[in-house]
C-alpha cells in the first residue's frame, strides 16, 4: 500500500516533469518563430537564384526594395514609366537590372466592381509560360535517370500512331509533328484529359522537324511525368519547383478561386480597355490546360521560377544547357522559352543574349524577356488585354533593349 510520503515525491516529481516539458516546448516554438521570420520572402538580389526551402508556401506579399539611386536605374524607371502610360497598360511591371529591382507598379483594377487596384502582389494567369514549367519538370527526371529526351514517344502512349518516330525532345522543341484539332468542352481529370489527348493526337511524319507550336505535345509530356512518378502533375510542381524554390504567391486553378487577396478579374476589351467584359475561365477550360497553362502568379514569383530555371536553380548546369538546346534555323523554342538571338527584333538591335516568353488566356497576357544570367528581366502582365493590340514583341522589345542599353 502507498505511504502518504510516498505519494507526495510522486505528485511532486509529475509536476515537476509537467513544468519542464511546458518551458521546454516554449523555448522550441519561441525558435521556430524566430527562423521563420527571419526566412526570406523577397528576391535575392545576389548572382545566384533564391532557393528558399519552406515545407507549406504560403502567400505572402511580394516586398521589393526599389529605392531608386543610380543615374542609370531613373532613366530607365523613366522610359518605361511614359511608355506603359502611353499604352494605357493595365497590369503589373517588374523591371530588373542588374539582380535589383528597379521598378515594380501595378496599373488599373485587378477588379473593377469592387474598386480594387492592380498591385505588385496581384496575381495573373501566365498562360503559355507554365510550358516551361513542364520542361524542367521532365527534365528533372531526365537527371535522375528515369526518363531520356531520347525515349519515343511509343514508350509511354504506344496507341498513338507514328508515335515510335516522336522523340520527347522532340516534343519540347515542338518539332514533333503533333496535332490536335479540338478539345473537349467538359471538364476532365487530369488522367481523363491525357487519355483524351493520346486518342485524338496525330502526328505527320512529314512535319517531324519542323517546329510547330501544339500545345498538346506538353499534356502529353505531363502525362509522362504522372506515368513514370505516379503522382499527379500538380503535386509534382509542388515537390519539385515551388516548395523548393519558395514561391508563395504561386497557384493552380482551384486554388486560386479560393482566394481573397491578389485575385483579379479577367476583362477582354476594345481600344479603351474598359473593363466592361469580364472574362470567366470554365471548369473545361482550366482541365484543358494541363501542364500547358492554368497556373496564376505574380510577376515576383514568375521573375524567381524562371531565374532558377536558366540558371541553374532547379537542375545542374549540364541538364539546363540540354533542356534549352534548340535547333535552328527551323527551331528557335524550347521548354518555354523562344532564344533571343533567332528573333526579330531582338537580333537587329543586337541582342543576342536571353530568352522571350509570352503567355495569353482568357483576357490575360504575360510577355517578357530575360537575360541568360536573369540579371536582367522585363515582365509584363495584364488582366486586361486589348483584344484589338495585344502585347507584341515590338513593345516588348522596345523596353527590354532599353534596359540594356542603359
């Protein structure tokens, strides 16, 4: 039987015990507090790409330093300041030079009805870009030894005819030869999608080597990625790009509509740009896009996603070089991304140096330009675009070899 002094060392040793566990996982959340706020949410204004490892993103005001100091930073911030005012832009510009950014302004109203203005942490569909997401996906595998840009497409799909010919670099380069005609109008799984798309693509043997741009030839690619990870396409992005590269402003479809802050409104409009049509992106649109362009983001984690890609942030410098190898005359893209160099404009203006992208879909554009580097980078994105002058690469262009120039 328990003595009464027995049982008071015991009540005194528990108390004890409790006191000790309660300061000790104190002193470990006081710990976690102080390194998650001190880790950083803003581009690295340093050579090398951001690479902030966090578990869960989770959104967070993109918060640049854009004090304005150098002689040649003004001149510039002053160019593009009059140029997008003349071309009455509504949107979000991000200007870097030189690693820093030197310019960062919202334009307009992310939403109109309810008085909201586009910002630096406004979010927007970047379309086409996503393809290039894809890529470094795939070739993530390619490093890891589990696909080669060599396999035939027959590997994967063996139904689609000719398939045996359809290299998947080809398939990056979009010189395979595929073609789809139509997409359906309901909306789909991501494997429903993927089975649509390999019994409705055709390829022309004839066309191999030719480059042609069909989006198709990267729903087939995303569907690679989910045969050979058993993982879906969206759960790939997470694991291989936006945990590692820390992109909190960064969202797929669903997501996105989830949202309060840094939505916005889609408008398709005339000269005016008068936000009198709103656009509204349907179920089947979005499952139409898979791997190809249902991805919103603001021109902050845009500007870190693709300065990782060319520079080595996600892959090694051998398997980066190799996913951006293009083959010209008849090739000038790839994974994304059109070389600066095989372009018009750019090689009169003697800009040999970089890469293009450009993204439109359902009343949203993004088109920019980046340096090899990503040292120096213009992004322009709209959520309303003139459906009578979209963004061209004469804008475009213009901005971007002033940048340089300066």
């Amino acid at each position: 039987m328990m003595t009464k002094k027995r049982y008071k060392w015991i009540v005194a040793f528990l108390l004890i015990a409790l006191l000790t566990g309660i300061f000790i996982g104190h002193r470990l959340n006081e710990r976690k507090q102080m390194i998650e706020s001190n880790t950083p949410s803003v581009v690295n204004e340093g050579k090398t790409p951001a690479l902030q490892k966090i578990e869960t993103p989770e959104r967070k005001r993109d918060q640049f330093a854009t004090t304005v100091k150098d002689k040649h930073e003004k001149i510039v911030t002053n160019f593009v300041e009059n140029e997008l005012k003349n071309d009455g832009f509504i949107g979000t510009a991000l200007i870097i030079k030189n690693g820093k950014v030197i310019f960062q302004k919202g334009y307009g109203y992310a939403e109109r009805l309810e008085n909201k203005k586009n910002s630096p942490n406004s979010l927007f569909q970047i379309g086409s870009v996503q393809k290039g997401a894809t890529g470094v996906m795939l070739m993530k595998l390619v490093q890891e030894g589990r696909v080669s840009l060599n396999d035939k497409l027959s590997k994967y799909f063996p139904s689609i005819g000719y398939g045996s010919l359809v290299t998947l670099r080809e398939m990056l380069n979009m010189i395979s030869g595929i073609s789809l005609k139509s997409l359906p109008v309901k909306a789909m799984s991501q494997d429903q999608f993927v089975k649509y798309d390999v019994k409705n693509v055709r390829v022309n043997p004839k066309n191999i080597g030719k480059q042609n741009y069909e989006p198709a030839n990267f729903v087939l690619l995303a569907g690679i990625i989910q045969k050979v990870t058993k993982r879906s396409y969206y759960d790939e992005f997470r694991r291989m790009i936006q945990k590692p590269l820390g992109l909190r402003n960064t969202y797929f479809f669903n997501d996105y509509y989830k949202l309060t802050d840094g939505r916005t409104i889609a408008y398709s409009s005339g000269n005016k740009r008068d936000y009198r049509m709103p656009v509204s992106e349907k179920g089947y649109q979005y499952t139409n896009e898979l791997g190809t362009g249902n991805l919103y983001m603001t021109n902050g984690d845009l500007y870190k996603m693709l300065r990782a890609f060319i520079t080595g942030g996600v892959l090694n410098a051998k398997y980066t070089t190799e996913l951006y190898t293009v083959f010209p005359p008849n090739n000038t893209y790839s994974s994304g991304l059109y070389h600066l160099k095989y372009m018009e404009p750019f090689n009169s203006l003697g800009i040999h140096n970089g890469y293009h992208f450009h993204g439109i879909e359902y009343g949203y554009e993004t088109i920019g330009d980046i340096s090899a580097d990503g040292q120096q980078a213009v992004i322009l994105q709209t959520n309303n675009s003139n459906a009578n002058r979209p963004f061209n690469i004469a804008f475009d262009s213009k901005l971007y070899h002033f940048l340089l120039a300066h």
